[in-house]
C-alpha cells in the first residue's frame, strides 16, 4: 500500500478501506439490472412488471409524479373536471327537457379540485403499490436519469445522493412537456399551462387561450361552463388542424353556441401584464391589429419532448429536429439495445398509443409475435360536447393519398336515440372503398367515441357497410343509428 497507508497493519488498512467503501455507498450506490426503465408512463409501467414477471431484474426512475402525463396532467385529471363541467351545463340547460332549476347553479371549484386530487391521489398509491414493493425484482428510483455511456446511467436521487446503474436493456419513457412559443413578452408573465390550470381554485374571469387544438378546445369549453368567458386564438385559419373543413366548422359552431370567442388566422406578438394582472395580448389579424384582454392565459400551443436532459449525446442516441428520439418499427433507437416509448418518440401522442407501444416491445423481446409500431390503426377522441371521434382515413387524407371513397353523412338527429335524449347535435361521417369496406369515420355527436369503437372493430374484421346496415340492433340504443347510416350510399 502507499499514501497514508504505507507501514500501517493489514487490518488497518482493510477497516479504513471499508470504512471509506461504506461511507461512499450512501452517496453512490451501485446497482445492475437487465431492464432499466426511465419513466413511469403508460408505457413504462405496463413494462416493468412484464420484464419482472419473466424474472428480469427491473429498475425503474421516475423524477416526478407516477403515472406520467395522463395520469397526472392529462386524461385523467382533465377528464375528471369535464365532467364537473359538464353536469353543471346538464344542469343550467335542464329546462329544454321539462326540468325547471329553482336556483342559479354555483361552481364551487374547490370542490371540484378535490374530487379531482381524491382521484388522482388514489391512482397514484395503487400504481406506486403495484410496482413496488409487490414486485421483487422491480427497485424504484425517485430522481433524474441521464446517460454516461450506452451502458451506463446516472440517477440523481437527492441533491447529495446518486446512483449509478449499469443496464444491458434502457428504455426511455420520459413523455413531453408544454411547449411555449418565443413570443415578445410572453416569459415571466405567469401564464397558465395545462399543469397549472388543473390545479386552479378560481374561475377566471376572461381565460384567454393560445390554441386551437384540441387541448385547447376542450379546456376552452370546460372553463366557460365553469362561468368564464373565454377567447380561443389560433394562429391558423382552422381549429382542429388535421380534420376536415367540415367536422372543424361543426366544432366551432358549437362551442361559439356556448359564447366562446374564436379569433382565427391571429398572429400573436406581444403579450404584456399589468399591475392589477390582467393580461394584454397584441395580435396581427387579416383585419388588422386586435388587443384582446383576459384576467388569465393558457397557454396550448403544442407539446415538446422530455429529451433534453438525458444525455443522449453521451449514449450516441439520435432525435430530430425537435428533439424527439429516432426509432424504428420496432422501437429501438440507432443504439439496439435502448428503446423510446411514448410520446418521447414523436408521433400521434395518445395514452392508447403509448399502451401500445408496450405490446410492441413486448410481443418483439418474447418472439411469441413480430408487431411494427408503423403500421396500426390510430382512433382517438376530442371530449367536447359534442365530442370527436376519428379512427382510419378522413376525406383529406384520403384525397392526398389517392385512395378512391364514397362519403356516407348521417345527421345525429335523425338518429332515434338522439331525440329522445335531446342530444341531437353533430353527424357521423364514414368513408368507404371501392370494394364496400370501410375506410376511416369521423363521429362527431353524444358518445362517438363508442359508435368509432365500433367502426373500428368493423374495419379490423374487414366487414362489408352492408353487413352493418342489416345488422340486427337493439332498439332504441345509439349503435342503432349503424342501420341508417350507409343509405345515402
């Protein structure tokens, strides 16, 4: 031995040694796996406890609040508050359907708050539960991940405890987070993202809203029958910018029955706030200069990766332009042995997706099947009233792809369960090919996304339209509409 412990007893210096050993490992624990899981979104989760059940030692980081985006600032939380707004609308327009309110309905946000957390606080406990400890060989890590090779990842866990892990397999999982757009002003205004209106005990007197899309839209609404007024700003000449003209008009005339404000084709370029809080908003229109004032702003303009913290340069891991992480069919990035989940890998960002990219690397790390993340149906629903549904091709896309189809419009309130019900509002619009199948629908009326479900199951069978307009349904439920549907065709 030499330093200090030149001409010391060998067991001196063996104590000292573990001593040092002993100290150090409170500050930086070593540990190896075979799966090291980055994220608890709705794909990490499902993941971790396969690769535990098929005896796979498991480590899975999360920096932040488990569940990810849906569970703590999307599906959830916002779905939980719509439905808050939605009883009350229920309730204020009551009349229409012979009921008389006695009194003025009261929004006690508060209330609506805590039902809200009660939620979400008990998802969380049954989540974190059935990962860990229930698991044996799933070790959960609080903290931030970030590459130190392609091997190797370092979790910060306290500001003065680390971990480093090596792993044969890494699969990031780390979701998306509120984009905010260069806008003169904007920065230090204290605006709104979806994380923090989720958590609001006020209702706003006047939200205004960057963005038309459908986060945009659906806390539009939900906020005007929570009692404020509310300005939608989009930059495009559109809500809705991937649907078709006709569904978007749809949309926005029904919300604009409701009071709310849309202020298309607006550049904004400045935003100011006041002493007193209230905000101001430049924008340049095809009318020329517009200032629109509210008492709060949110913020909706898009999403951004969770990728820029990781260290992916130190793994040699590439993304594109916006930072989301390249993969192939199969999920792997240009490094084979790490993989990107979720919403982190670009493309259509929906829980259901995510799930899916689960079974993906599931079904290809087992070899019981070859599954490709490219080529799989994409439903997904707007939850405005009326709500969106959308699964296959729109009439757009199928122009664009040169995909010959007839068009079938069937008016909701021609649909028997729509009158009695007094939900009458939207259409079903179904797309068919040459050969009779269906091609894509876009449900636009009271519970669309189980009628496109249906659809779905139709399209993944490939049954013939006829099939569906004889089809034996029970009457009077909403599926009935399936029978009248395809006449015009």
């Amino acid at each position: 031995m030499s330093g200090n412990y030149a001409g010391r007893p060998l067991s001196f210096c063996v104590y000292h040694v573990l001593l040092f050993s002993a100290a150090n490992a409170l500050f930086m624990p070593d540990y190896s796996c075979d799966a090291l899981i980055i994220g608890s979104g709705q794909a990490g989760n499902p993941l971790a406890k396969y690769l535990a059940e098929v005896g796979q030692k498991v480590i899975l980081v999360e920096k932040a609040q488990m569940g990810g985006s849906c569970l703590n600032h999307g599906c959830v939380p916002t779905k939980t508050l719509l439905a808050s707004a939605t009883r009350a609308h229920q309730v204020r327009t009551a009349d229409a359907l012979g009921i008389r309110v006695a009194s003025e309905v009261q929004v006690d946000m508060p209330a609506v708050m805590t039902r809200k957390n009660k939620l979400l606080n008990e998802s969380r406990s049954s989540l974190t539960e059935s990962l860990a400890p229930e698991h044996e060989n799933i070790t959960l890590l609080r903290g931030h991940a970030a590459f130190k090779s392609p091997h190797q990842v370092r979790v910060q866990e306290t500001q003065d405890r680390a971990s480093e892990i090596t792993a044969k397999q890494v699969f990031i999982d780390t979701g998306t987070r509120a984009a905010v757009p260069e806008i003169p002003g904007l920065a230090g205004t204290g605006f709104l993202t979806t994380t923090e209106l989720l958590n609001l005990e006020e209702v706003p007197e006047h939200l205004l809203i960057l963005g038309g899309g459908y986060i945009g839209l659906e806390f539009g609404q939900m906020f005007r029958r929570f009692g404020s007024r509310v300005s939608i700003i989009e930059h495009g000449d559109q809500v809705l910018a991937h649907e078709d003209n006709d569904v978007c008009e749809a949309i926005q005339g029904a919300l604009e029955a409701e009071q709310i404000e849309f202020v298309l084709n607006a550049e904004v370029r400045a935003v100011a706030r006041n002493a007193a809080g209230q905000y101001t908003l430049t924008t340049h229109t095809r009318q020329g200069e517009r200032r629109l004032h509210g008492s709060h702003l949110l913020v909706a303009t898009g999403r951004i990766p969770n990728s820029d913290q990781l260290g992916l340069e130190l793994a040699g891991i590439k993304t594109d332009e916006q930072g989301y992480i390249k993969v192939n069919s199969r999920l792997q990035t240009n490094v084979p042995h790490i993989y990107a989940l979720g919403d982190v890998h670009g493309g259509p960002q929906f829980t259901h997706i995510s799930y899916d990219d689960f079974r993906v690397i599931r079904d290809n790390l087992s070899g019981s099947a070859r599954r490709s993340a490219k080529q799989r149906p994409l439903p997904y629903c707007v939850f405005t009233d009326p709500p969106l549904a959308r699964v296959g091709l729109n009439e757009e896309q199928a122009k664009e792809k040169q995909i010959p189809y007839r068009v079938s419009i069937t008016q909701v309130k021609h649909i028997s369960r729509a009158q009695q019900t007094g939900q009458d509002a939207g259409f079903w619009k179904v797309l068919v090919g040459p050969d009779d199948r269906l091609l894509g629908a876009a449900i636009l009326g009271a519970e669309a996304g189980e009628i496109m479900t249906i659809l779905q199951v139709a399209m993944a069978g490939r049954l013939r339209y006829q099939q569906l307009a004889d089809m034996v349904i029970a009457h009077p439920i909403w599926a009935e509409g399936l029978n009248v549907a395809f006449k015009n065709l």
